[in-house]
C-alpha cells in the first residue's frame, strides 16, 4: 500500500499534531489524496501513525530520527 511505505515523518505537538506522507502533510481526520480507496488519519503519535480503511485500522511505526 502507498501510504504505508509513504508515511516518512510525524511533527508532534500536542494541540495538533501532523504527519507527512508523501508530499502531503496531514492532521488527523484528513484524508490522503490521490488513493483509489478512502484513507483517512485516525491517530497521530510520536512514532506511529494510524490510519483507517474501510472501518479497519492498520499502524505504521516509525524509527526514532525518521
């Protein structure tokens, strides 16, 4: 999937925290352009984002300096 191997980075903040995806910077309930099926930012943490589709969820973890 795009997305999974797209997700490069999370900016952290508290009040509103963003992850980059491809050229994309999202908050969460944003959906990610350009996918044939709808995906959207459930959760943003420090190292992880997860995202939702089709009502499942799935996660994709980061490394620390990513």
């Amino acid at each position: 999937m795009w997305v999974r191997t797209h997700t490069s980075g999370v900016v952290f903040s508290k009040q509103q925290p963003l992850c980059l995806v491809g050229p994309y910077t999202l908050k969460v309930g944003d959906k990610v352009p350009g996918q044939s099926v709808e995906v959207e930012v459930d959760k943003i943490e420090k190292r992880a984002v997860t995202y939702r589709v089709a009502g499942e969820t799935f996660v994709v973890g980061l490394e620390e300096g990513e």
